[in-house]
C-alpha cells in the first residue's frame, strides 16, 4: 500500500505536469486557481473597467512608442513613433515610400528621399526636377501649417490625438481570457466578439494597452515605452531645408 503522503505527492507532481502541458502558445492556460494571483487586479474587473483603466493609464503617462499598422480609407501606414506631449519622431511608410516625421511643439517637419520629392508639382513638366529633389532629399523640410500635409501628418506626432481615436473599442465589451504580448502578461477585452476590435491590457505594472487589433481590419497595433522618455529637439540648420510651395500628397 502506497503511504497517503506519498500518494498526495505523486498527484501533485502529475498536474504539475499536465499543468505545463496546457500552457502552449500565447494563452495562458494555467491550473493556479486564480489567474489573477500576482498581477495589477485589473483581470478581476469587467470589461468596461478594464478599457476605462487602460484610457486613464494611457494618457497619464508621459510619452508611449507606437510600432504597426493604422488602415484609413483605401491607404495603409505603417508607423513607429515615439510620442510625448510636446510632440514625436520615428518614421511613416504608405504606398512603398518611407519618411521621417519630427514635431517640436507647433513645428512639423518631414525627411524623405528623392523620390518622394518627385512627387510635387510643377508648373513645367508635373515633377520637381532632379536636382532639386536631390537637394530636398534626406533634409528635414519644415511643413508650412497652411499646407494639406500638415494636417495629413500631424496626427501621427500627436500622442493624445492619437490615442483617443485609437483606444475605444466599439460595441459590447467582454473580456477573453488572459494572454501574453511580447513576455507582457495581459488580460484581453473584445468589442462585439472582436469585430469591434480587441485591446490587450498589461497585468503588470500599470494597466497600459500592449496591443490593438482595430475593429475593421483598420490595423494592429503595439504599445511599449510608456514613461520613457527620449530627446525631442529640432533638427539643426544645417539639417533643414524651406521648400516654399505645398508637399506631395502621395
């Protein structure tokens, strides 16, 4: 006859194991009896307490690194952007062209190479010309704020701009487990079963959104870097070019 201790501590070591089992991919399908256990809390509150918490933890934090993919009409962008409250850099690409975004308070500037610049209009032959989109090209050009692109742009440099219009969920919230994001426990909210997009919000730390999937096939997002901060400053002179009529619209 097996002695009680020892059969106890033989069952134990057997769901240790089908336990281990169980946690595959991104899911955390744990056997602690509460997940919870060692996190924020957040994973106790209900859907709609989760989001609120999320928002509030996103706009209380000093700066935020955007990394994926935003969807607006026909076009697609692919950012990473640092954000702070006095404005952003990193770099924006849309229809195979890459450029850099930099906004100093008010200021907005935009780097890109010669062929973006080949774009602009002209009088002559409906393209700037070589050389000078050679000149223009991976200059910081300042965009005038009466120009279309300024407003196009300086949507994507603007942290609280930005994240209101990103972190609402639409339709009924529901929470859809515990997961993981980048090594980042999280707890997942659902708008009408995912169609209204999904917001995975860290169980670590401060409630901060860690990724948004958009309602729509509007884009997938990552969120990290909350509260580092990082050097925000306008390029030099050296650096800085005045194209002196409106931006390509590509």
């Amino acid at each position: 006859m097996i002695p009680i201790s020892q059969g106890r501590s033989r069952r134990a070591t057997l769901a240790g194991a089908v336990c281990a089992l169980l946690v595959t991919g991104t899911a955390l399908t744990g056997c602690s009896e509460d997940p919870n256990e060692g996190t924020n809390g957040v994973g106790r509150l209900s859907a709609d307490e989760i989001q609120g918490r999320a928002q509030k933890a996103a706009t209380s934090a000093g700066t935020v690194r955007l990394h994926g993919t935003v969807v607006t009409g026909e076009r697609t962008y692919t950012l990473d952007m640092r954000l702070k409250e006095q404005g952003g850099v990193g770099s924006l690409s849309a229809k195979g062209e890459t450029f850099r975004l930099l906004r100093v308070d008010d200021e907005l500037y935009l780097k890109a190479g010669a062929e973006f610049w080949g774009h602009a209009d002209d009088e002559s032959d409906g393209k700037t010309d070589a050389a000078a989109a050679g000149k223009l090209a991976e200059k910081y050009v300042k965009v005038p704020q009466a120009d279309p692109s300024y407003k196009k742009f300086i949507g994507f440099t603007d942290k609280n701009v930005l994240l209101d219009g990103l972190l609402t969920l639409h339709g009924k919230l529901a929470t859809d487990g515990h997961h993981e994001q980048s090594g980042v426990r999280t707890i997942r909210v659902t708008g009408d079963d995912g169609s209204g997009g999904t917001l995975d919000v860290s169980l670590e730390g401060l409630p901060y959104p860690v990724r948004l999937v958009r309602a729509g096939k509007a884009g997938t997002l990552t969120f990290s870097d909350w509260g580092t901060d990082f050097d925000l400053k306008k390029p030099a002179e050296d650096e800085t070019l005045d194209y002196g009529r409106q931006l390509p619209t590509s």
